[in-house]
C-alpha cells in the first residue's frame, strides 16, 4: 500500500526523495497505473509541479518533458499526425489528460501502438541523476530488469522523418493483435518496427532503405504466437502491412513531390 | 494526511488514506454521481469527473494529486426546474438534452457523459459528429449504443449557440433510401466518420393505424431521467449506513479442485476484519442462482459456499471489513490448501466417457432429464412434424456445424448490494437485480429465513441484460449481515464480473436441412450443445429457445407449411469455465447465428434470391407457432396462433433504407476505388423472438388517486434501463386521460409494490404493461362513478359508462366536467368516502412474436482478414410501439451488443481453465468513436392480445446482427464464416486456402 505521498517542487527535489535509499518510492506521473495499489512500494513522488510538463522543437527533434500529458501532444502542431492516431487508439481523452508519455511507456506493454510508433521513430529518454541518454530501443527490453536512472524528465525524437502505421485489430479502436511501424528519413534510412505481441514492440528491421521490409517483419514474429493470433498469421500479415506501410510513404513522398 | 479538496467550487479540508483514490473520496463525500464500474485502469470512464476543466477518470488517480486542482461533477450543474417556492435555473443546457433526446437508458454512465460534454462544449462550441465522439469514447456505455448520447450533445451544442433545434416527438418520413450524410462522405474504414441523423424519433411505418393517443406513441422524456441526469443517488450503492462494512469474496485460482483445508486464522486476526466465513460456517443448502419462477425449471446445484470448487473465480471465502482495503488485505491472508482435480473446459470433453464428474454432491436436485454422472445439466428432443419423411422428399441436404461463443452482459453498473437488519429484525436487501422477488423467495431458504422476514429494495439498476436475472452477490453481503449484525455492501470488480459473474452459453450447433430445387424447406434439424459452464442456472430454459426461437421462423411452404418437420435436440453439460446464465436474447442468438448462415448457404448454392428464400418459407401471420404444441418455457405447451407479423414489411422497409437493390450483385459497388485489397459486402438476417412465457409470467400494478388527482403507480416489474417505468406509465396515462406527469410510478419494494415475476424475456411492456392498463381501467371506472356521482349532485344525470377521462377532466356527453382534482377531494373527504385506488395482475396465454429484417454493410481487408462493420440497418416489428423514443434507444443499443457478439467479443481459456478477458482492455466493447452507422425502423402492426397492441422491442435486437455480417463477409470475399466473433485471423484463414 502507498503509505507516503510527495509533491516536490522542483526535479532535483524529486532526485533527492527517489534516491533516497532508505524507502522505496516511485515516481507519479498522471497516475493511471500507479493508482493501482501496488505492494512493495512505501510512497510515491509526484512530480506534477516539477516543471516537467511542456514541449520544446528544437532544430533536429521535438522534446517532451516528463510530466507532458497525451492529450497536450494530441493538441501540438509539431506532433506527427501519426503519432497523434497512435495516442487516439491507444487512450482516449479521459485517459489522455492522465497519462503522461512515460507513465505510458512503462504501463502500456506491447500492444501499445503509440510506444511501437516512438520506437520506430528511434526516440531517446534522458535519465536522472546524471542526464543519462537512452535509446528507447535500448530501454524497452531491459527495463525491467535495470534501470538506467530514477527518473525519465525527457523524451526526445527527430522530426523530419515520415512516418506511417498500420494495425490489424477485431474492432477500430481495439487493442491490435498486429502493428507495423515504418519511419523513414531523408537519408533513405528506414525502420521497421512490430507491435501487438509481448510485452513490447521490437524492432525488425533499421536499414538504409526499405528494401526487404516484409522478410525482416516476416522474420521477426516469426514465432510471435499467443491467445489472440498464431505466428502464421502474424508472420504473413506483419509482411503484408509492412508493404503497406511503404507503399503509403512512396505515395506520400510522390505527392511532395 | 490531511489535505483540501476543492470540489464544485467548494474548499474540503479533508483526512484521506495516502493511498486512497479520488474515487473513493468523491463517493464517501456523497458525490454519487460518481459512479464505480469496478475497472482498475480506468477503461470504462463511469467515474470521470472534470480536473482543471477536463474529464479524467477518479478511479485511476490518488485523492493527493487532486489537491490545489479544480474538481467538478455533476451535482455543480442544473437542478430540477422547480423546488417548492424556490425557483432555480433548471437543468444544465447539456442535462436538458439527454433527457429529451432519450439518451439515458439504465443513466449509470449519464454523469460522466454529460461532464465530457461540458468539457467539450467550453472548448468547441460547434463540434463535429467525430469531435463528439471523440470525446464520449472514454466513457463506455452498454445501453445506447451512443446515437442518442451524440445526438444530445449536437442538440446541446446547437442549443448553446442560440440556434432552433428540432422537435423530439415528431415522427421521421419513411420510404427511401435513407442518405446518411450525402456530401459528408462515405464512412471511413477506420470507423470514423460515422454520420448520425439528427432527427431522434426513429423511422416508422404503421400497417394498422390506430386513433391519435395523447401519450401512448409518443416519444416522451423517461420519468427518471431528470434525477439520473442530475447524478442523484439512486443506485444500489448509492447508499450510506452507519458502520457499514465492505465485502470481498477469495475465489479459486483452480478450475476443479477439493478445498482440504482453510486456515482463516490470520486473516480474522487482521485489525478491522469483522468476519470470514467459509463453507464450513454456513448452512448447507443447495440452490440455484437463476432468477426464475416457481418451480425453478433447472437443477439445483449450487452452495453460497461449497468444499469443491468448479471452476477459476468460484467462491471460497467471504470476508467482511471496515474497509475495502482491510477487506481484500484479509483475502489474501486466507490460506488454503487444495487438491485439484481432473478438468472440462470444452462441452466435448464433458460428453466422454469417463469424464470427470463436475457434480457429485448428494444433495444435487434434478430437473427433468439432467444427469450429473454425465455432467447433464439439461436435454432436450423436441420432435415437430416427421422430420426424415421431410428430409426423404427432399431434392438437396444441407449440413453444416456452426460454433458461437461464451461472451459477457457487461453491464457498467457491477453487481452490487447492500444488506442489513431493519429495526424490526427483517433482513433488508438493497440490490442491483432484475428479479427482485425472485431473490426474495431464492434466497429465504438460504439465508434460513422466511421470506417475510426478507424485504428486497431495487433501486435504479445500471444495466442487467439478463447478468442481474441471477441471485448472485445477495446471499454473499446477507451471510456477512447475519453473521456480524452490521450492514454490508458487497461491490463486485470488473475482474469478478469477467470471472466469477455469469455470460452467454457458448455453443456448437449442427444444422441439417432439407431443401426442394424450387426453395421450399422441407425439413429442419438443429442440433445445440451448450456450455452451461460450472452451474446449471438456466441451462434448460436457454437453450431450450435456442431451437423454440430461431427453428420457429422457417416453416417452409405448400403442404410443409401445413405441416412443417422440424427437430430440435439438445445438450447441455457442465464444464470447468464460469457459468453461462441469462443474456439479452436468451439462447436466440446462439441459434440465429447457424439458422441464418445456414439459410444463406443454402440459398446461393440453389441460386436463389436470399431474401425471396427465406420469405417463401418464414412462418406467416394466422399459423401456428410451430413451437407452441410441442415445447414451453417452465409450463405444458398449449398452441399459439400468430395474428401480427410484420416481416415482410421489415424486409421492404429495410431493403429501401440500405440500398440492397442497387447493392447486391453489383460488382462495381463491391470494389473500393483505390484499395484493391478491400471489398465491400452487403447482407441479410431475418429474426423473430418472443414476447413473456405464456401461462408463466406474471405482473402485478396497483394505482392510487392522490388528492389533488394525481396517481401513485405502483409496479413490480423492473426498470433495469430499458425505461419500463417510462412505458408503464405512459399506457396508465393515456388509460386514465392525464399527462404522463400525473402518473408517479415506484418500481419495486418486495414490501410495497405487487409481485411481478421481473425484467427478463421480454415481458414488461406486454405482461406487466397489460396489468397496468387493467389496474388504470379498474380506477377510470371509480372516478367514472364519482363523476356520475357527483353530476347528479348538480342535477345532471349521466350513465358513468358515457363519461369519458381526458385532460385531468371526467367529461360529460354534454360538455360538462369535473377536474379530476375535484373528483379526488370529493371521494377522500367529502361524500361516501373511499379511496380510489385499484389492483390488478395479467398474465398470457400466449407470446406473440416481435419480427424484424436485420441488414449490415461490411468492409473486408482480403489481406489481414479485418473486418469493418459500416452499417446496420434493422425494421422491427415489436407490434404498437409505446414509446418509438425509448425502443429505438432498446434497438440501438441492443445492435451494438450483438455487433460486439459479431466481431470482438468472446471468452477464452487456457488449459488450465484460466480466464484470459479480466478487464474491458482485453474484452473489447465498442466505443463511441469507432460504431457504424446504425438505423432503426419500426413496422408498426396491432396485437390484439395487447391493449395497446405492444409485443416486445429489447431482446430481438440481438439476434440478427451477427448472422447479417456474417452473410455480408460472405458476399464481400466469398468466405462462409461458421464460428464467430469473425476475427481476422479467421477470415485470412479461409482466405488463404
């Protein structure tokens, strides 16, 4: 049971109570899985008057800081249109004006289209103390395991890149049982990313172009079996979607152009 | 810690448990509006209130994140037009049109929605039909399938603006195609962009007109919707007693298992732990949980506690607490040592021999043909006509197996109740039930009380759809009541629901047929093995109208119609997965689903028409029931002729509204220009129901005139959402000549209102609607004679048989009147004084069938096999309908269930019989944002065993649905789907081959 409650009001305030060894504290972001009553965790830090909520574009990327709500990013300008279809599958609003970015990335598992989308996109977390920068793709797997810091303040991906998904799901807005992923930059530089399985979205494929999108999205699930669909199924339709994706961002790129 | 709150604009310094949830805090403050769904990450929304102006759900944030933050809910808008002598402002602009536009059903959700709205509208005053949606998709509601809840909010947003909007009571043109938003665009694959009419009142095409009404026809406001708007207090737990404690119940982590030991030690030994009882503390008294009347027609088989468990989420120990947090702290500290056993969790392997025998209690109670030693809860063979001659003159046999799955009610509102001993020491049950007197009398032997020493309290109830038809938590809250003589309020999770409640009966049904090359069925067997899971409740009964229902409608044609061969076997066999029960259709989906694909097969194999087909050989108005002398539900059969069907019509209604003449067959229609690998396909269902059980249900209604000539309704029957109070009411109205306002209807107190058997197949407009109406003429006669009464005081002589009721007013062939408050004073205070009051009780010989035409347009990925439903179309024809407002609402929201039985929902489990949906994340119900086009029409006809000439509107929605997107993946991309939901992988399967 949460038996302490703080609210700090700066970062290096909340540095000094998560690395307190003397008591197992966790960060609160929006509170959507924290709520939940967990055992083994003596108090919670609150970081809403951090001064973490708000996004910055810089020349290369756009940053997010830690307490940035989903529904804030749905509202940015700067914020890819598919990410923002990624954030409206994954949570509606009640959810969205909760649920801060990492919160989700920590509680949402591998059906998360929105986290198989920021994978894609390669974004980076910075980790306190010591401004760690992690690769989300580095993150994912091992996060329950280690953790690089006590506390993500940032998230951060370039912008520039395209980026389209597609998902196969029973209903519209239900959790997908498949989603490919598919960023590309200028340099030709794609990709491919896999959700829908697991406890995380993987990555099938970052190559120089998009040549053999479908065998690396083949490959990767290819063992991809559970209660919601066979690796058969998700092995053929991960190609499929993957061929999808492309021919959507060649059509887009003809359009620019 | 102690912190301040700043809700509805109002400072609460408070003490809180760190850990406690805004939730909880709101509730115990007497924020009722804000209601519990029993989720734990926020998935249903029915707690969300505004922060800062924004909808959030309290369920999934601690009270400490609240403080410093705006907190809104519902009890800071509008209030009721008119308290005594103080004026208010009335309701809020938003609360307005929910209730006008009909849309609050069981109003659990309603609170929520109106918040988000509120949100919405500060920020966007003149939002898209998708911007609505957006915004109502956090909130999941399992009644309305969200047209009207849109349409309240477009009224409301346009009403804001200062701009007219349409009247409500005001019926829609019938007889086109109906355009749903020409020039907006065709709905997207996605399911966005669905276009919503505006108009509220539904479509409606009358065959036997009838004399203008006053209210009966009229899409008047629910009676109840101003205080559910208001987010008033009027659900089960909703509801404060001094030193209440909190139930939880330990479950078995084991599909099978023998309970060796239970050490209770340490978690009686945990402060504020007030009781635990396991099966060694309670009396061992077998029952059945099935709401149902006398004789329950099923096995008893069932302990509120027992030392076997049957299948993972059964019972094992109950646990009362000061707190919910002490409460499951003390269930975990339970320990148990059990000794699992063999399992069934497929009704196959129930059949074999040498399966493990699931009940092997002695005091197991048989009904009919059911035979624990072979895991039988129920069999049935109904023999009608001579099958094999009829299967002999055939030219073509059609055989095929079709499989449906167990699915869930999943009502917002969990099963909730609350207990405790009144001061004269009988045991008061407040609960969430459709079947109020049948806890009553179920749980007497139970409890070892008699039933006058119980009194059962339904309060407003937040869905049911057939899960609340069941004695489910009431034993649990009054064991715990009896045992520490404190009250108790036992609250089930959404997890519990999923596990340990009730669901639909799966089943694998074989279909054979016989078919002359001109079309007529010449005979028609089906045969249904239903999951009745881990308990007997309702097995017989269900799938009993599985074949009563669906194998009624096809008769065939010439001589067969005059004699049609039909069979309908059935078994129904325990397993180790959680009982299947009574759902919104009970048993007549399961049996649409082959009926229908099967008539479909049949139809483009001979080349014919499917529609032509199938009306050449469906039942017609004049025959017999086919059913009705060889089977009934819980009573002998007797035959039913059937005067009213309206199907044809439906057909045509229906066929004009989707376009099927320019859709079907073409070719062009079916491609989608630009996406090679999406077809589109269009299909057809044709599904009858019944309308109460003949010569079983009962309702009772007992009406009083108050002085100043208004009326106290008193009904048994249940409003679980359906708006039953609202129809009642409106036929006792009209009966009596007054506005619906004057008609104060209370439903149902065990211990004030008439016995009604409850809210379960169909019943209520028809058997409880036509004892109102007996009642409502017994009193307009009393008031006649005091009229007549008191005419002659005045020297006016008139027979009472010539007065006429209208507009508060007895009214002579002369013109002269007497007001009704008049009339009222005089018989309570001035002359010959009697209370004019009157009760009356109606029970049927017959259950006339509603029919309807369900169609569905459908998107198919030929690639990964998705589906998208884009648009259903249903014409029913439910006889009069009493208020085309509230039925079309029944209509909508019971498409939207049937659309989710379609594509999305099932009930899956391991090999070790665990449960894989816990949470409404994983058992996907559909959202507002992501629903087809749906379009209801009505074909009105009169029944004339009704007064007003009503059959039944809120189970037959179900039926149809699954059966027409499964003939419209068929004609999208040619693949014949025999098992539902129609997953993608299933259709890429078939597609692959």
């Amino acid at each position: 049971m949460i038996s302490e409650y703080c609210r700090p009001a700066s970062v290096e305030e909340a540095l000094s109570l998560l690395t307190d060894k003397s008591k197992i504290r966790l960060p609160l972001g929006g509170g959507t899985s924290l709520s939940r009553q967990q055992s083994g965790v003596d108090g919670v830090v609150d970081l809403q008057d951090t001064g973490l909520d708000w996004i910055e574009k810089g020349s290369r990327g756009l940053t997010v800081g830690a307490m940035t709500r989903l529904e804030r990013l749905m509202a940015h300008p700067d914020v890819h249109p598919e990410v923002k279809r990624a954030i409206q599958l994954d949570a509606p609003e009640n959810i969205r004006n909760m649920a801060t970015l990492p919160g989700w990335l920590f509680s949402s598992g591998g059906r998360s289209i929105l986290t198989t989308v920021l994978l894609a996109l390669d974004a980076t977390l910075t980790w306190e103390p010591g401004s760690k920068q992690v690769r989300l793709g580095d993150w994912l797997p091992l996060w329950k395991q280690a953790s690089p810091g006590v506390l993500i303040t940032e998230i951060a991906w370039l912008v520039g890149s395209q980026l389209v998904f597609e998902y196969v799901a029973r209903a519209p807005k239900d959790q997908p049982i498949l989603v490919v992923a598919v960023a590309q930059w200028g340099s030709g530089r794609t990709r491919v990313v896999l959700g829908g399985f697991g406890d995380m979205p993987i990555i099938a494929m970052d190559g120089p172009d998009s040549s053999g999108v479908d065998v690396a999205s083949r490959d990767a699930y290819f063992e991809a079996e559970d209660q919601w669909a066979t690796a058969a199924y998700r092995r053929d339709i991960a190609a499929k979607l993957a061929l999808r994706c492309v021919e959507r961002l060649n059509a887009k790129k003809e359009s620019e152009s | 810690m102690e912190i301040t709150l700043n809700i509805n604009q109002q400072d609460y310094p408070l003490k809180i448990a760190t850990g406690e949830r805004l939730l909880d805090t709101l509730r115990r403050l007497g924020f009722f509006s804000v209601k519990y769904g029993g989720c734990q990450k926020g998935e249903c929304g029915a707690c969300a209130v505004l922060f800062d102006g924004r909808p959030v759900n309290s369920c999934t944030m601690l009270t400490a994140q609240a403080e410093g933050h705006r907190i809104q809910t519902v009890e800071s808008l509008g209030e009721h037009p008119e308290q005594g002598w103080k004026r208010t402002e009335g309701l809020h602009v938003i609360q307005q049109a929910f209730v006008e536009t009909g849309a609050i059903q069981c109003g659990y959700c309603t609170p929520a929605m109106v918040l988000v709205a509120k949100s919405l509208l500060e920020k966007t005053p003149s939002p898209s039909e998708e911007e609505v949606r957006a915004a109502l998709s956090g909130v999941l509601c399992r009644c309305t399938g969200y047209i009207k809840p849109v349409q309240a909010v477009l009224r409301a947003a346009a009403t804001l603006r200062g701009e007219e909007v349409s009247p409500i009571d005001e019926p829609s043109a019938i007889g086109g195609v109906l355009e749903f938003g020409e020039g907006e665009g065709t709905p997207l694959t996605t399911g966005q962009g669905t276009l919503t009419e505006t108009k509220v009142f539904p479509k409606l095409k009358v065959l036997d007109e009838l004399s203008p009404m006053k209210t009966v026809g009229h899409g008047e406001p629910k009676v109840d919707a101003v205080k559910l708007v208001q987010g008033k207090p009027a659900f089960a737990a909703d509801f404060d007693r001094r030193d209440m404690l909190v139930a939880k119940v330990l479950r078995s982590p084991y599909a099978h298992a023998i309970i060796k030991h239970i050490d209770t030690s340490a978690a009686e030994a945990l402060p504020g732990v007030a009781a635990v009882l396991t099966w060694q503390d309670l009396p061992r008294v077998i029952y059945s949980t099935a709401g149902q009347s006398h004789p329950i027609p099923g096995p008893l088989d069932m302990f509120s506690l027992d030392k076997k468990v049957r299948f993972v989420g059964d019972r094992v120990a109950f646990v009362a607490a000061e707190t919910a947090e002490i409460a499951e702290e003390a269930v975990k500290l339970i320990q148990v040592e059990y000794e699992a056993l063999p399992t069934i969790l497929n009704a196959k392997q129930a059949m074999e021999a040498g399966a493990p025998v699931i009940h092997d209690e002695e005091e197991y109670v048989n009904f009919a043909d059911s035979d624990p030693n072979r895991n039988l809860a129920a069999e049935i063979r109904i023999d009608i006509g001579d099958v094999e001659r009829g299967l002999a003159e055939a030219d073509h046999i059609f055989e095929a197996e079709y499989v449906v799955p167990k699915v869930q009610q999943a009502h917002i509102e969990p099963h909730v109740v609350v207990t405790y001993w009144d001061e004269d020491d009988r045991l008061v049950i407040r609960t969430s039930t459709q079947v109020p007197f049948h806890v009553r009398r179920q749980l007497a032997p139970v409890l070892n009380l008699p039933v006058k020493r119980i009194r059962v309290i339904k309060p407003r109830i937040g869905g049911g759809f057939g899960g609340k038809q069941e004695v489910l938590v009431e034993d649990v809250a009054a064991h715990l009541t009896i045992a520490t003589g404190r009250p108790v309020i036992y609250e089930m999770t959404r997890e519990e629901e999923f596990i340990g409640a009730r669901s639909r009966h799966p089943m694998r049904i074989r279909m054979k047929t016989g078919v002359k090359a001109d079309g007529t069925i010449t005979a028609n067997v089906m045969y249904a093995l239903s999951d009745t899971g881990a308990y007997g409740c309702h097995a017989l009964t269900v799938t009993g109208n599985t074949g009563h229902k669906s194998m009624a409608l096809y008769v065939g044609d010439g001589p067969y119609r005059e004699q049609p061969n039909i069979r309908f076997y059935a078994d129904v066999v325990y397993t180790n997965t959680v009982p299947s029960g009574a759902y919104r259709g009970y048993g007549v989906p399961q049996g649409f689903w082959p009926v229908e694909r099967h008539m479909e097969t049949i139809a483009r194999e001979l080349g014919l028409d499917p529609i032509a087909f199938r009306l050449k050989n469906a039942l017609r108005a004049g025959e017999l029931h086919p059913f009705s002398t060889a089977w009934s539900e819980g009573r002998e059969p007797k035959p039913e002729t059937i005067y009213t069907i309206g199907l044809e019509e439906c057909v045509n209604q229906g066929r004009m509204a989707i376009d099927w003449d320019h859709k079907f067959g073409n070719k062009a229609w079916h491609a989608v220009p630009g996406k090679q690998h999406l077809r589109k396909g269009i299909g057809v269902a044709m599904v009858m129901q019944g309308t109460a059980i003949p010569y079983l249900d009962m309702g009772g209604a007992s009406i009083k005139m108050n002085d100043d000539g208004s009326f106290n309704l008193l009904v048994g029957a249940t409003d679980l959402g359906t708006g039953s109070d609202t129809v009642l009411s409106q036929m006792a109205a009209e009966t009596l000549g007054v506005p619906l306002e004057d008609i104060l209807v209370y439903s149902s107190d065990t211990d004030f209102t008439p016995f009604d058997k409850g809210a379960y197949a169909s019943s209520t407009t028809y058997i409880s609607g036509a004892a109102v109406v007996k009642a409502a003429e017994k009193v307009a006669q009393q008031i006649c004679d005091r009229a007549a009464a008191m005419f002659a005081e005045n020297g006016l002589k008139v027979d009472p048989i010539e007065i006429t009721l209208e507009e508060r007013r007895a009214v002579a062939p002369s013109g002269e009147t007497v007001t009704f408050g008049e009339i009222a004073l005089h018989a309570l205070h001035q002359s010959d004084q009697r209370q004019i009051m009157a009760v009356a009780s109606h029970m049927s010989p017959v259950a006339p069938p509603p029919f309807a035409a369900q169609f569905a347009e459908v998107t198919v990925d030929t690639e990964s096999g998705m589906v998208t439903v884009d648009k259903l179309v249903m014409a029913v024809d439910s006889g009069v309908i009493i208020n085309p407002v509230t039925a079309s609402g029944q209509i909508e929201g019971g498409m939207t269930q049937a659309l989710g039985y379609a594509v999305c929902e099932e009930m899956v489990y391991d090999e070790q019989g665990q449960p894989r949906e816990r949470d409404f994340v994983d058992y996907h119900i559909f959202r507002a944002d992501e629903m087809p086009e749906l379009t209801t029409i009505f074909v009105e006809t009169f029944e004339p065993s009704h007064p007003y000439g009503a059959k039944a509107v809120a189970e037959i929605p179900l039926d149809g649905v699954a059966p027409a997107v499964g003939n419209a993946i068929l004609d999208a991309c040619g693949v014949s789907l025999n098992a539902i939901p129609a997953l993608p992988e299933k259709i890429w399967q078939a597609l692959s081959k």
